[in-house]
C-alpha cells in the first residue's frame, strides 16, 4: 500500500468514526465573526471567532500548531495543555489532518518567537479532506497538472491567489473608470448568426431550437454596439467573453474575456486619449506603480505617448514600401525573415505579418496609426489619405494591446467592404469577414459620429509579466483519457 493510499485510509476511517459518534463530519454552516486578516490585527487578548483551511499541523505532545488559512492570510493557531479544553485538544490530535476545513474559537496572543497567534479554546470541524495536500516543497511540479487542477495550485501558492485578486481588480478598474465616464454597461448576443465585428476564425455550432448553424462571437458585441449607437445610446460598454477558433500561445487563447467601448461624436484622436487615461488607471492600480518589466521590456506609461506610422515604421524596419512592393517581394521578404504565413492570403495580410514582425521590438508605450483600409473594414477613412484609416492601436512591450477607430457610418461603403471581405473568404482567408446584412441595413438609418476601442486579458497579462494561460483562473484543457 502506497503512503497516500494509506492516508485516504486513515481519513475515510475518521470519517466512520465521526459519524458513529454523532459528528458530522460535513456540516452545514458556522456562524464565522473574523477573517483571519482581521484576528492578526486584534489586540491581544482579543476574542476572535473565525474559519478556513488547516495547511499544516505538528503535534509536539504537550502543544500542537497549525496554520489556518482563510481568503485574507494565513495565522498560527496553539493548542496547549492547561489552556486548550482537553476535549478540544484530543479532537484536534485524534480528527483533524492538513487539509480540513476547521471553524476556531480562541483568544490573540504572541508565542515566544513573537507570532501573532489564536490560542484555541474551541474547534469544530466543518469539512473532512480525504485527499492530502501536496508536499509544500515538491507541490504540483507538472504545468498541465498546475492548470486541470488549479485549486491546489491557489491552494499551495498565495501568489496565484493574489495574481486573481489583481485580475479582478483590474476589470473592475475598467468598468469603474468607463461608468464614471457616463457609459452604459450593455450584454449582447454570444450566438450570432454570422461572426462579426472582427477578422478571425469563429467557432460554429448547431442552435437545435431554431435549426440554424450559429457562431461564438468573435468580438465584444462590435455590431450590436454600434446598432445601439443607431438607436440613440451615446456610450456603451461591455465587458465578457469572447471565442476564437486560432492558435494558443504567451498572448493568445480561443476563449478570453474582452471590453469594448462605443462613444458617439468621438474619433479616433478622442478615443486615443480616453484609452491612455484608462491605461494609466487601470495599471496604477493594479500595480501601484506606471513603470514595471514584462517579457524583456521595461515599460513606463508615464512616458510620452508615440505615435507610429504603420506605412513608415514597416519601410524603416524592413525597407518593404506598402503601396510600390508587389506581392512577390513582400513574401520573400517574410521568407526572408523566416515568417510563417498562409500562401493563400492576400497581399494585404502578409503586409500586416510584415507589421507584426516590426512590431515586436517596440517598448511603446505608442498608437499605431494610419493602417491601410484593406485591413480595417469597418474604420472609417481617413478624410487627408483615403488609402488609410482613423485607426489605433496601443503598442507595449512589442505587442498590440489594444485596438479602436473612428467607425464606417457610411452604409454604402461598408457594404462595398463586405463583398470585397466575401470575395477574401472564397479565396481561402478564414478571417476575413462575412457580410452582415443586417447592419448595413441598420446603418442606412444613420449612426452618428462613433469612436469603438477594445482590449482583452493579454493586457493584464503583460502588467503581471504572465503568458495568458496562466493569467486564466480554469484555462480550457485537452480531455483525459
């Protein structure tokens, strides 16, 4: 018999043992009065009521300790002969292990090493554990492990605790700052009938009530948003999540929690302000700080914002001229750089690979601006150079970080752009878009003046120097065998 098979052993016949004697081993509440943050700030001699995880125990005969940890901290709590109940104290010795949730009744007080601990008067067990925690120092060594059975890992790691508490606090910086900005918090459609709003690969089911194939979304409500903006909604956001059916790596998933924001009688200079106002709020914080090291970069948001040519950075970096280079050079330029891309694509796409190429050197923080019109088609163009577009995007650490624009109100143009996004798809380009009827027609009603922007989880990622699976409570895992 294996030593933890022995364990489970041992526990399962505690359990028998328990409930022979009237106990249950799985109550229904306790009446909690502290955290645990808040009996380490009690003063001594304080009485304290509180609950939580037992991480470790030692049983040194006339006194035992264990480590009680709750959502706020951890704290020592002393079983001791004449001062414990005896009763309580062989509860302890005799039911409780590592690993059980136990509710504590006890006094404050310093232990010889200077320890803030709870001197136990009274403990009740609230959730027999069967199975052992792992070993503090070995823990859970494989990463796959990590992510199946992530509870253990916050359990083992307060780090990763922490690293979800700054999580939510960074999404509730946004919605905060978007809400005192006068904006609507909206939900839309998950299911959609066709994948707008963005240029990426959908995932697709069947709607069996309505026997019609559906799609995830792809973007935050893009489509919708702006049919809001048609309705006569000023400003509106929405914060969830949102799917794509593409390749995982450090700063991509298939499914991740996005926001977007829609401002009528913005543009895209209004927008680009609005987001460096965020992003400084939001990674204060989180962080405490504007300034912090990610992914080889070193960072400062309290810096000057630049903003980058998109035609001029690619000619500078890779001497390829957007508009003069033919399609053939483009790609051996790539080849070249040992860029992998899809030969079916146009040249309009293997110029934006160029760009990702260039891009990745860049510390920012910076917008990148004046991005060719093949490649945004639902910007709106730019009046001083049709080829391009009142588009922008938020450049840190050699990634994009976020992207907006002055929306396509003219529902003539915007339908031109759906055929040619159409003609893109039967060639082959997964991404690009489908033509989406209805809110062309909800255009022709007319939709003012609109500036749209959204970012996603791959910015707090970066804030905490992190590859998005880890910055994912329960990340999508392969099914076990």
């Amino acid at each position: 018999m294996g030593r933890e098979e022995q364990i489970i052993n041992e526990r399962v016949k505690k359990i028998e043992e328990l409930k022979r004697d009237g106990i249950n081993p799985y109550p229904d509440k306790f009446d909690k009065k502290n955290s645990v943050d808040e009996c380490l700030k009690t003063k001594l001699g304080g009485k304290v009521k509180t609950a939580g995880r037992l991480i470790t125990k030692r049983d040194l005969g006339k006194i035992a300790f264990a480590k009680l940890r709750d959502g706020t901290g951890d704290i020592q709590i002393v079983f001791q002969d004449e001062k414990t109940p005896d009763k309580i104290f062989s509860f302890f010795k005799k039911f409780l292990d590592a690993g059980d949730f136990a509710g504590v009744e006890g006094e404050i007080f310093k232990t010889k090493t200077g320890e803030i601990s709870i001197l136990v008067k009274k403990i009740e067990l609230l959730s027999k554990a069967i199975l052992p925690l792992p070993e503090k120092f070995h823990g859970l060594q494989d990463e796959e492990e990590k992510f199946r059975k992530r509870y253990l890992d916050i359990i083992m790691n307060p780090e990763v605790r922490e690293l979800f508490v700054k999580k939510s606090r960074f999404w509730q910086m946004t919605r905060n700052f978007l809400t005192e900005k006068g904006f609507l918090e909206v939900e839309t459609p998950v299911l959609e009938n066709s994948a707008g709003g963005a240029a990426a690969t959908p995932f697709k089911t069947h709607h069996n009530a309505l026997n019609s194939d559906v799609y995830l979304r792809i973007s935050m409500g893009e489509l919708w948003q702006k049919k809001l903006m048609v309705a006569g909604y000023e400003k509106t956001f929405e914060i969830g999540r949102q799917f794509r059916n593409e390749g995982m790596d450090m700063e991509h998933l298939q499914d991740y929690t996005q926001m977007e924001f829609y401002w009528a009688y913005a543009d895209y200079k209004d927008g680009m302000k609005l987001v460096e106002e965020l992003y400084k709020k939001i990674t204060k914080e989180v962080l405490g700080t504007l300034k912090f090291k990610t992914h080889g970069f070193e960072v400062d948001l309290g810096k000057k914002w630049v903003d980058y040519d998109y035609t001029s950075l690619i000619k500078e970096k890779t001497g390829i001229d957007i508009y003069k280079d033919d399609e053939i050079k483009i790609r051996k330029k790539l080849d070249s750089l040992k860029m992998e891309y899809d030969k079916r694509v146009d040249k309009w796409r293997l110029i934006d690979i160029l760009w990702k190429y260039c891009r990745k050197n860049i510390s920012g923080p910076g917008f990148l601006i004046n991005q060719p019109v093949e490649l945004a088609p639902l910007a709106k163009r730019n009046t001083e150079d049709n080829k391009v577009v009142q588009q922008f995007q938020v450049i840190i650490a050699g990634t994009e970080m976020g992207n907006g624009y002055s929306e396509l109100n003219d529902p003539i143009d915007q339908e031109e752009r759906f055929k040619e996004q159409m003609q893109k798809k039967k060639k082959g380009d997964a991404e690009s878009m489908e033509h989406d009827k209805s809110f062309v027609e909800a255009l022709k009603y007319g939709m003012p003046p609109v500036c749209g922007f959204g970012f996603s989880e791959r910015f707090f990622s970066y804030l905490v120097d992190k590859p998005m699976r880890e910055c994912v409570i329960f990340p999508l895992m392969k099914k076990e065998d």
